[in-house]
C-alpha cells in the first residue's frame, strides 16, 4: 500500500508537470495558437485591416481638428510692368546719350575759343620769373603733393578715351561691392541690388544689379573684361553711345533672364555686370571678327574675335538648355544677342534717327538763335547733333 500510494503521488506530480509544461508551450509556440479557434479569429488580416481603417478614420472626427492646408501655390509674376521699364529705358538712354554728345561738342567749341584767346593775351609775356619764385616759396610738403598730382595727371592723360569713359563704371562697382560688406545694408542690397522676377521691386534692380557684384573675383572679371573692350567700342562708338548701349543692355539682358526664370518656375536672385559685358565684347567681335585675341594666363594662344563670341554664345547656350545654375546664362545671351543686332541694325535705326530730338533740344537751349549751330555759324539747328561717331 505504501508502495502503491508513492507511485500514485508520482503520477499526479508528473501528471501536473506535464499540464504546466503544455501550457507554457502553448503559450511559447505560434503553431498552438493557430490551432485554437479563439485565437485565430482575434488575428484575422481582414478584421484588422478593418480596425485600422477605422481608427483612422475616427481620429480626425475624434481629434475635432482638420489636417494641415497644402501648400500655396504661387502665381508666376507678370511681367508687362519689367517690359514697359526696358522698352522706356532704352529710349530714354539713347536720347540722352544724343543730347549729351551735343551737350559736349557745344562746350568743346567755347572751350577751344577760350584757349585760343587766353594763348594770344599769354603771347610774349615773361612770366618765368614769377612761378619760379612762387615755387621757391613752397613748403616740401606742398611740393611732394603737386609733384604727386602731376603723376595722377600724366597717367590719366596717357589713358585712351575707351578707359576714361569705364573708370567712372569700375568705381561705381566698386563702392557697390564695399556696400555689400556693411551688414546693416543687407536687406536694402538685396532688394535693389538684385534681380529677381518674384520680388516686388523689379524694375529698378534692372539697372541697379548692372553694378553689383558679391564676389570680388567675379567683380574683377567683368571689369577687365569691360576694361579690355573699352578701347575699341569707343572708337567705334564714342562715348556717349556707348554709355547708352551698356546701360540698355544691361536692362535687355535682365528682361531676357525674367522670362526665362518665369517660363522655367526658377525663380532666384541674380547680379553683376556679365549682360552688359557681353553686349560690349558681342558689338566689337561683330564688328571686327577678325581681330585677334588671347588670353591673359596664356598668352601663346590665340583666336580669333569671330570664333570666341561663337564659343562664348555656344556655352552659353548649353547652360540655358542643360539648367546649369553658375552663371545666368539666359542675361549672357540676352546680352551678346543685343550687341550684335545693334551693331548689324540698331545703329542705323536708333543712333542715325536721333536729328529731331538734338534739333528739339537745340531750339529750347536757344530759342533766339535762329538756327545757329553750337559753333555759332549759320547753319542747319540740328547739325551740332550729328557732328558724332556715326
């Protein structure tokens, strides 16, 4: 009995091993709760795909609040109000540059009136004497400085026409460039020194950004370019001309570089001086395509003026239809395409046409003059105007 009562304790301790095993297996392996149809039921795709649905449905409603607005759009700006400026810009240039070229025969003729008679008073007059002692009477220093100033004089002297004329656009792009280092003028910089077709003030930046450079490196490169080019175009042009067409083409090349970013929606900021550059290097090597050119870190190259506005014009079309984003290619274009048509067309049609508005102008300087010239003599009103380049 004893024996049988130990074994029946045996079997009932096995027995509920055996039970708390199974449930821990049970519980442990994914294979039993698959088969309970308990189980099955709860992790039924559909059921849950459902409730999920469902939640997420519910929680807007829940919440009481909507989801986030999408994004505004934004409308891509006019640009009648850019094309009226360019087209008034470019008129009222060229007639001023008219009546500056005027304006400055006129003074060259009482100018050398004046010379003349102050050379016959100054004839056979001793007047050595006296500016020795006046020189002996200065101090070292006044001295230095006059020796200094006589210097700045000569050189200035021994420049041609063409860089006079760029001096003055060289120190404007340079106060411009120091003004971009004041932080306190950043914002005013950055709303009318550059271009951009999104912002609100689009037209005056048009002219601004022509003289506006960020980057030195950038500033010196334009300018020794323009600085280059000087020379020729002025003699092909005269400086008044000139003036005209660099401003306008730098208005023209912007105007080209907002329909390009308004029909691409990239809308970004840009400056500097390349459209304008461009049109004066496009006008000379249209003009003189034969001309030879090299570069300045390689001076053993060579080519032609004809072929570099070729390549220039190529690249820069490459950029425009590829997207690069260095430089904007769209304002070069504009640019080099502008002077080349004035120098093929324009000039016949704008510079050559600019008789009634001097004659207009000479006869409110002078309305008793019946008719003078500016020298004076008689003569047709209009004639001290187109005494210019043609």
């Amino acid at each position: 009995m004893a024996w049988r009562g130990c074994v029946m304790k045996w079997a009932k301790t096995e027995f509920i091993r055996s039970n708390n095993t199974t449930s821990r297996s049970s519980r442990l392996n994914p294979h039993n709760q698959q088969r309970c149809s308990f189980r099955r039921e709860a992790k039924r795709p559909d059921t849950k795909k459902g409730n999920v649905t469902q939640e997420t449905k519910a929680s807007p409603s829940e919440a009481g609040t909507p989801g986030p607005p999408p994004p505004p759009k934004v409308p891509r700006p006019t640009l009648l109000k850019p094309l009226m400026f360019t087209v008034g810009f470019t008129g009222c240039s060229f007639g001023a540059a008219a009546i500056l070229q005027y304006e400055t025969l006129k003074s060259r003729v009482t100018t050398a009136k004046a010379e003349e008679e102050s050379e016959k008073l100054l004839q056979g007059s001793q007047d050595m004497v006296y500016w020795h002692d006046w020189w002996n009477k200065l101090s070292g220093f006044q001295r230095q400085l006059l020796l200094l100033v006589s210097m700045v004089d000569d050189f200035w002297s021994s420049l041609t026409e063409g860089q006079k004329t760029v001096t003055g656009i060289i120190a404007v792009n340079a106060v411009v460039l120091c003004c971009w280092r004041i932080p306190s003028m950043q914002r005013s910089m950055i709303k009318y020194f550059t271009s951009n077709p999104a912002s609100k003030t689009r037209c005056l930046p048009m002219v601004l950004s022509c003289f506006s450079h960020y980057s030195i490196i950038h500033m010196v490169a334009n300018m020794y370019v323009l600085w280059t080019f000087s020379s020729g175009i002025v003699s092909l042009l005269g400086k008044e001309q000139f003036l005209a067409l660099y401003l306008s083409a730098g208005v023209i090349s912007t105007m080209v570089s907002y329909m390009c970013k308004t029909a691409t929606g990239r809308l970004h900021p840009s400056l500097g001086a390349s459209g304008a550059v461009m049109a004066v290097l496009a006008a000379v090597c249209a003009k003189v395509p034969e001309a030879k050119l090299g570069i300045i870190f390689l001076p053993m190259i060579t080519f032609t003026a004809g072929n570099a506005l070729k390549v220039l014009v190529a690249i820069d079309t490459a950029g425009l239809i590829l997207g690069w984003r260095l430089f904007d290619h769209a304002a070069h274009l504009g640019g080099a395409l502008f002077g080349v048509w004035y120098v093929a067309y324009g000039h016949k049609l704008i510079w050559r046409k600019r008789e009634p508005l001097v004659k207009l102008w000479h006869d409110m300087r002078s309305p008793g003059a019946g008719g003078s010239r500016p020298g004076g003599g008689p003569g047709v009103s209009g004639g001290g105007g187109g005494a210019g380049p043609q």
